[in-house]
C-alpha cells in the first residue's frame, strides 16, 4: 500500500464517525482531551498526506507526540491512543522512508551524513539545521556516545547547577533540565531558556553546531571502553519500548556496532572525531572507569571546569547523589519510569555500572577481533582506556 493509499484508508477509519465513536465512550477527561487534540488536525494532516504534502505531516506528526503535556503522557499506555499513534506512526515512517536513505536491515533508522538517526524522534532537516544553532559562551555541552555514562554526568551536573536537584525539593528529571539538542522531544524554545543551558548530545563532531568549533561554550565529553559500551548498547537495545532493529544475538550485535550500523555511528569515527579536534573546542575529556574507581576526583574535576566552586559540605552531596546507588532509586535521573522508553519487566534502565562486564558476554575470538579492529583505527589516539577492572559503583 502506497503513501497516498494508506493514508485515505486512516482517513476513511480515523476522521468523522470514526473518532466521534471514540470521544464518545465514558472515557476520562485526559483521554478525551488527547482525542480531540488530534482530531482537531486529523482531516489536515491526512489530507496532507494524500497529497503527498510531505513537509506539513512530517511537521505535524513528530511534533504531535513531542510535545505532549506531561499530565499526558501516563495515558500512553491506553489501547485507544496505543491505536492513534500507530497510525500517526505508520504514515511517517512511510514518509520519511521515502524521503531518506534507509540503513541496512534496519527499518527505523535513516542515514544522514555517514551518521544514523532514528525516524520516529528526528528528520534530516532538523539534523541540517543544526549547524547554524546559536550557542552562548556560556551553554556547557554534554557529549557522549550511547552507554557512555550519559545518564550520570547528567546527574553530576544538575547537582552542580541547580539546588533543588542537590536538595530534592524539586523533582525535575534530569532530562527536562539537560534536554538533547538533535532530539528535541519537547518541541523546546532552546533560546528562550535562560542561561546557563546545560545541553544533551550524541552526536558526532561533524555534526554539531559550527559555533560549538570556535570555543564558544564548555563541552564535556565522556569516554568509557568500547568492549563495555557494545555489551551495554546490546543489553539495552534489548529492553527497549521504542521501534529499533533488535539483534538475534551478541554475534549479530557485534556485526551492527563495528559496521556503524547503530546510531550515531561507530564508536570509533565518534570518539576519534572530537579527540582529533579538541584544539577547536573549549573541552573536557572525561573517563567513565575514572569516576568509577574514584567519583569523588571526577566531580572535582568537572566542577573544576566548570568553574564552580564547591565546599567539602557540598561536594559530598553531589558526590552521594551521583552515586550509582543512589541513581537507581532516584526517578529524576534512571528513566526506568518515563513511558515508552523501555519494555516493563525486561529490565533497568541503569543495568550494572562495572569495568570489564563485556568478559562475562564476548568469547575470546570476538574479543581478539575486537583487539584487531581497535588496534588498526585507534592506535595513533592517546586515548589509554581501561579494560577489565570489575569494580561495581557503591
């Protein structure tokens, strides 16, 4: 079925009679607001979709689910409007299926500059964008490839920032306040949020804003062993909600991480890309198995950087809110509750924290051809990473 088919058959099931039906069950008021929140733009946006007016839908539809109000979103999980976003969801992945270049064996990513990018959360015109983004001098960029440690310098630096996060009288995750500049799931008005911005990203070096080049703002970039990273991108690829090409096995796993077929990209054009270009930057480099062995020495060194100063009083707190522990049990920062995210039972968002857990997966001939592949793209790196200490986060 083609774009312009499929879409009047939703039209025919979704518009008129259809949604009346809908709104007109004994539903709470919440679920009646989110229907009509869409049928008000439904016959818009289908027809849009009939006439092949891609740009509109593809506007409407991504910025439909992203900007969702928060009350909302617990209703998610209801069937009615599981069944409205399928179909919201069907007509843009054929749109943007037909309007990018797909990655192979994998239907819901696109390409983009060498790099993949998921299809439901982002376009190649918001990405394109991005290069002319204005930063101020004082934006400070989180910088890290997937299961790198993301999730806790987030956390470091809302304690850093903000009091009511060291406090806990405020109760916003960390996500809202460190938001990701290429997946603006809010629909944010990044320039009408007051400075410091404290910004989110995976992105490789070739595609961040020109401006972040020319030492404007402070990047922190976080490194963690690439034997770690691949078994915790593989165990949460695994658990996840969200629409993602799920390898059969390790093996298969592994295939896709070296071949860069994951998203962003490799590990190693990543990691190579802003160490090779660190004169451009104002930035910290950041080792995940550092803050391991010794978070009390990294926070420091962050805060450092950041300029901020911190008595004994308050650096213990960070330290202790940024524990691994502490994490697990504090819904600001270990999203195992934010809907649509990751698949209930399967498993945590925050899995381990060790050095060395991909011993307890790889077999000695995956790790050697492991070795083999690193040794070739990274050896002219002064990147001296740590590899086999099992020590758990306290």
């Amino acid at each position: 079925m083609g774009i312009k088919e499929s879409s009047a058959y939703y039209h025919s099931v979704y518009s008129g009679k259809g949604l009346t039906r809908f709104s007109g069950r004994k539903l709470k008021s919440e679920v009646d607001t989110l229907i009509m929140m869409y049928k008000t733009h439904c016959q818009c946006v289908l027809d849009n979709a009939i006439n092949e007016n891609f740009k509109e839908i593809q506007h409407f539809l991504l910025h439909f689910w992203q900007g969702m109000p928060d009350h909302l979103l617990p209703l998610l999980d209801n069937p009615i409007i599981t069944d409205i976003f399928y179909v919201c969801d069907s007509i843009l992945y054929k749109i943007t299926m037909s309007k990018t270049t797909p990655v192979p064996d994998n239907p819901y990513d696109f390409q983009f500059k060498g790099c993949c990018f998921p299809k439901r959360v982002v376009t190649p015109e918001y990405l394109e964008s991005l290069k002319d983004f204005y930063i101020r001098d004082t934006d400070v960029f989180l910088v890290t490839y997937p299961k790198s440690g993301t999730s806790w310098v987030q956390q470091i630096l809302c304690l850093l920032y903000y009091e009511g996060h060291r406090t806990g009288t405020e109760s916003i995750k960390t996500g809202e306040r460190m938001p990701w500049i290429e997946f603006n799931f809010r629909n944010i008005d990044f320039d009408s949020r007051s400075s410091p911005r404290l910004f989110t990203s995976h992105l490789p070096y070739h595609l961040v804003p020109q401006d972040l080049k020319n030492k404007k703002a402070k990047v922190i970039y976080v490194i963690r062993n690439p034997k770690d990273v691949m078994n915790s991108y593989y165990h949460f690829e695994d658990i996840l909600e969200i629409e993602v090409q799920k390898s059969t096995n390790f093996e298969k796993f592994m295939e896709k991480f070296l071949a860069g077929n994951v998203s962003p990209c490799t590990w190693f054009d990543h990691v190579r890309g802003w160490y090779t270009h660190s004169d451009d930057l104002n930035i910290l480099f950041v080792k995940y198995e550092d803050m391991i062995m010794d978070l009390h020495s990294a926070v420091i060194q962050i805060s450092t950087f950041l300029g901020k100063e911190l008595d004994d009083g308050l650096l213990d707190t960070v330290v202790r809110c940024a524990t691994f522990k502490h994490m697990k049990t504090d819904s600001r920062a270990n999203k195992d509750d934010v809907p649509g995210i990751l698949l209930k039972g399967k498993g945590d968002f925050m899995r381990k924290g060790v050095i060395g857990d991909w011993k307890n997966i790889m077999t000695v001939a995956q790790s050697e051809k492991f070795d083999e592949i690193y040794q070739e793209k990274m050896m002219d790196l002064p990147v001296n990473l740590t590899w086999d200490m099992q020590k758990e986060l306290e």
